[in-house]
C-alpha cells in the first residue's frame, strides 16, 4: 500500500512539473506548445487516458519544434532532464 501511495505521489509530481514546463513555454509565446498541449495536470497523472494523451503530445510537439527550428533544443529547453538519482 505504501508503495502505491509513493508510486502516485511520484507521478503527480513529476505531472506538475512537465505541467509548469508546458506553461511557462506558452507564457513565453511558444506557438509550438499552445497548439500542442491539453491534458491537465491531474490527467495525465492519475488516468491511463491522460497519460496516453500527454504522451502523444510530447511526440506531437517534439514534431512541431523540430519542423519550425530544424532541431530539437528548444524542446530540450522546454523540458530539462529530470535526474534525481
């Protein structure tokens, strides 16, 4: 139980930060991640479906940056490593 409990803690957390990624890319302006990004926060952590979905969006967006810049650093930007081993 205690690890289900730690399991769902970890994935809100990690939803809420790619969350504040994809909102401060669209406060920024970033045409790219406002076309691109619905799935809320509490969705793409805690449902199968929100899941899918924000994953299609990365993918889409990732599609998106590189055809609009010719590579992928802004979407690196947008989305730093998270490696808190």
């Amino acid at each position: 139980m205690l690890n289900r409990i730690r399991d769902l803690f970890t994935e809100v957390k990690g939803s809420s930060e790619m969350s504040r990624d994809i909102d401060r890319a669209i406060a920024s302006g970033d045409r790219e991640a406002m076309s691109t990004f619905r799935t809320g926060t509490f969705a793409a952590a805690l449902t199968t479906e929100g899941r899918e979905a924000r994953g299609q969006e990365v993918v889409e967006y990732a599609q998106k940056v590189i055809e609009a810049d010719g590579n992928g650093r802004r979407f690196h930007r947008t989305f730093p490593r998270r490696d808190h081993d």
